[in-house]
C-alpha cells in the first residue's frame, strides 16, 4: 500500500445481510483463506475488520479493476455476524461504513436481518452494492470459477438464466418496495441513483470480481474527497469489541476511522457510567490479509493510522462499552475529550420515560436501534442500557405500573446467573431474541394475549 497517496484513507466496506446468507464466505474468497472452515458451525462470533490492499483486489477482479485507475490503498472490509446488528458499527454523526455490501442468498431472498440492514443503510445514506450470492445453486448451473459474471451468465442455458433471472427480479422487487431503484449491474448506469444488483458465489467466485469493481467505483467516485485525512490527527475509532486477552486483561477490538493512534497515547473512551481515561499499553494488529478474530500471531505496532482495525490493550478498560467512541487526546485538554465524547454518547441517548419497558442491549448502537423501534411501535421506555440482564434490572421492570409494562427486552444479551433465580420469583416477563423486529413482534403479541 505504499506507493499510494497515504493521505488517502482506506474506505471502510461493512458486509451485512441475514444469517447465512454467505458473508464471511464472500470475504473469504476475497482474501483467499477460509476463516469460516474454521468456525464452529461457521456463525461468526465476532466482529472482525480485514484490510485487503488495492493489489489484491485487482488480482482478483482481473480485467474489471487496473490498479493505475485508482488511488486508493484498498478496502478495509468488516464482517458482521448475522446475530449481531449492524447498527454497532456507528461513528460520530453516522454510520462507521463508507460503504456496504448487502449480501442476500438469491434463493432465500430478504429476510429479517435483510430488512434490518436495509433500514440502517436507508437511515445513514450508506451507498452499497447487492450481492445476489449463491447463484451457483440454481438448478442446471453450470459454473465458471472466478469469472466475471456477465459472460457465466451469458454462458447458461436458457432454463438456468431464467430460473436465476426469476430469483433476481424478486430481490429487485424487494429493493423497490424498501424505496430503492435497483437493477441488474451491468444495466445501472448512475450508481448514485440506482442499486446495483450483482449475482454472484462465494463457493465458485463467480461475480466476485464484479462485486470488487463495484466497490471500488462507489468508494473511488463518491468517497475520494471524505477519504482525504489529517493522518497525523489525533486518532478517532469506534470500539467493536470489549475481550478479555491473556495477558492483557480486558482489551479493545477498535475500528480507526480517522487520524493516527500510537502506543502510548493517552484515549478517552465511553464506558457504562463515565468516559474512561487511560494510556494505550499495546497496539496489536493483525497481518494484512489476516482476520482479527482468528489471528492470534498478533503484530505489535507502534502506531495505526486509518483506516484500520486494530487491538488496543490498555488499563481500566473493563467498563467500556461495544459501539463506543475512542479518542486520542493528543495536544489537546483533557477534559474537552473528554466533554466531545459525553456529547457523543448524548446523542445516542435514549429517551426514557417514567413509565414503560426496560431495554438491554449487546452495543450502544443496537441499543439505539432499538429504541428506534420500540419507538416507532409507541412503546414506552422506562429504562435502556448496554449490558447483560442483571438483578437490578428485574427489580425496575418490577416497578412498572401497568401490567404490560412488567417487561424487559433484551437485544442479545445474556442473563447473569442471580437475575435469572429473580426473574424466576418475579412478575417480570423476559423476551431476548437478535432480531430487533422479532423482539417488538414477541412483546406485541404479549401483550395482545394480556388483553385478551
Ligand atoms: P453468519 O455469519 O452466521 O451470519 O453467516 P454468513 O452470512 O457469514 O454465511 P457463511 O459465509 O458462513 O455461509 C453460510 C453457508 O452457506 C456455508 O455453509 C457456506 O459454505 C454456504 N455458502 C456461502 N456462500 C455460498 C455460495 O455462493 N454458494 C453455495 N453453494 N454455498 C454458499
Ligand atoms: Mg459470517
């Protein structure tokens, strides 16, 4: 990455879409290892951030991307698990993504967690790209590895096209009714106002090079001018992941967006009660092409500048929350980091009321996405935090006034081992799911039968 422009930051690509619809698997091919052999079950268990360079990326889309077209160092790719909302990855003023890719298995279509990401992309104006994944499962394919997908395509019979033409219009029409004009890729002409739709297969590659090329068009023509940073500033990140590492204690998985982070900086970082202040032990960070989550040959770096993934270890961090913001301090005072990432985390405030439903949530943007919800749904909120199900929580929901409201909605969380002999002896009812319309569909119903 060296002989680009390094003033140029990487673009950050968040790939979403519903459980299984082959996420990890698209990534996967793109970087040429197999992360989700690796996994149990191959659900992903954690967020994880993979820098893939201009180079590599042109390796692969062959004919579609010549690296001289492009003065970008590459894609910085993030991997989101099915079970785990998109809306963590936030950043200051909106979405931590540049740019998206919405992975949807042709034949399974949209699907709740396609919905869900849809929303987010609509509500931060994230450009993305559809890939229509797993074409090679249609009846009668006949598959051309890693080619680009116009001449597999071209290449099929006319049952197999048509089998696969049907599967596409339905995704389109799925796009049109969420309020987006989409078409097949090759037909879009202005990708600032359509959707481009790209059938593709993780399993085969094919398509894949179409996906890249699509990618790098959206962060080349639309981005370039946001992706110019100051990167000797100050550093700026967003926590994916509070872990515990050997060694180290309670460690950050944080996704740099802006300036530099060097070891020994002094951060401010949100945490459950107040921002924390601390000084950055270790900088760890994968290779490039690894993957955070599996790479335990962590390199220690002495500084990271954006875009990019990286491990903070550093005192006092077991308090800090997922999808909270991370600032250096640098040159400035203290305290004024320390009021902009309060400001920050103000805004992400829930509103409570004195009367309504207790709220726990994984991240502090899924808590924001469901208090969007719960919103739009006219539930109340008596009280909304990041954090697992503990005792103190079943004795507020406990204070409800109406019956209805005698409720905690948890958004993937667990349930500590003293709350759930509580939740046992009390009235509280308890509904915990990873889908935040499932959750405000279970509570509805819940309280239809209540009414009955
Ligand atoms: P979560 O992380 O659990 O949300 O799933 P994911 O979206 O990352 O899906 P993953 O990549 O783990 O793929 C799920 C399953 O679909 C695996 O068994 C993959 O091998 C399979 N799969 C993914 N992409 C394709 C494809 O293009 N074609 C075929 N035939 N199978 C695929
Ligand atoms: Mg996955």
């Amino acid at each position: 990455m060296s002989d680009h422009d390094t003033s140029l930051r990487t673009p950050i690509v968040a790939v979403l879409g519903h459980v299984d619809h082959g996420k990890t698997s698209l990534l996967d091919k793109i970087r040429g290892s197999a992360v989700s052999d690796g996994e149990a079950g191959a659900i992903t268990q954690h967020i994880g951030a993979t820098a893939v360079p201009l180079e590599t990326i042109a390796d692969m889309a062959g004919d579609l991307v010549e690296v001289e077209d492009f003065d970008l160092p590459g894609l910085l790719f993030i991997d989101t698990p099915g079970h785990h909302s998109f809306s963590t990855l936030r950043s200051r003023g909106g979405a931590l993504a540049d740019i998206a890719i919405l992975v949807v298995d042709v034949n399974d279509g949209f699907q709740p967690q396609t919905e869900e990401a849809l929303d987010i992309l609509q509500r931060t104006g994230t450009p993305f790209v559809v890939a229509a994944n797993k074409a090679d499962t249609t009846p009668g394919w006949n598959p051309v590895e890693n080619s680009p997908i116009k001449p597999s395509y071209d290449g099929q019979s006319d049952v197999a096209r048509q089998r696969l033409d049907e599967n596409l219009y339905e995704i389109i029409g799925q796009l049109s009714d969420d309020g987006f004009s989409a078409d097949l890729y090759w037909r879009v002409q202005n990708f600032q106002k359509n959707i481009g739709v790209v059938p593709c297969s993780a399993l085969t590659g094919e398509g894949v090079p179409d996906v890249l090329a699509v990618l790098m068009g959206l962060s080349q023509r639309f981005m370039k001018a946001e992706m110019e940073i100051d990167v000797e500033g100050p550093g700026e990140g967003t926590v994916l992941e509070v872990k515990d590492e050997q060694g180290f204690g309670a460690t950050l998985d944080v996704v740099v967006y802006d300036g530099t982070i060097k070891e020994g900086d002094q951060i401010v970082v949100g945490g459950v009660n107040d921002p924390i202040v601390t000084e950055i032990r270790a900088l760890l960070q994968p290779q490039p092409n690894a993957e955070i989550r599996v790479e335990n040959r962590f390199e220690r770096v002495e500084s990271v500048a954006a875009a990019a993934g990286v491990k903070i270890a550093a005192p006092d961090l077991d308090e800090a929350m997922a999808g909270a913001p991370v600032r250096v301090v640098r040159d400035r005072a203290v305290d004024d980091v320390i009021e902009e990432v309060k400001a920050e985390l103000a805004e992400i405030e829930v509103d409570t009321e004195e009367e309504g439903v207790v709220v726990k949530a994984d991240t502090l943007g899924s808590l924001e996405a469901m208090a969007n919800a719960l919103r739009e749904a006219e539930v109340p909120i008596l009280r909304a935090e990041v954090g697992d199900v503990a005792p103190r929580d079943i004795a507020v929901a406990g204070t409800a006034r109406e019956p209805e409201h005698t409720v905690i909605l948890g958004f993937n969380v667990d349930v500590l081992p003293d709350a759930e002999r509580e939740l046992e002896q009390s009235e509280v009812t308890l509904f915990n799911d990873d889908v935040i319309y499932q959750l405000v569909e279970d509570y509805e119903e819940h309280v239809a039968e209540m009414q009955r």
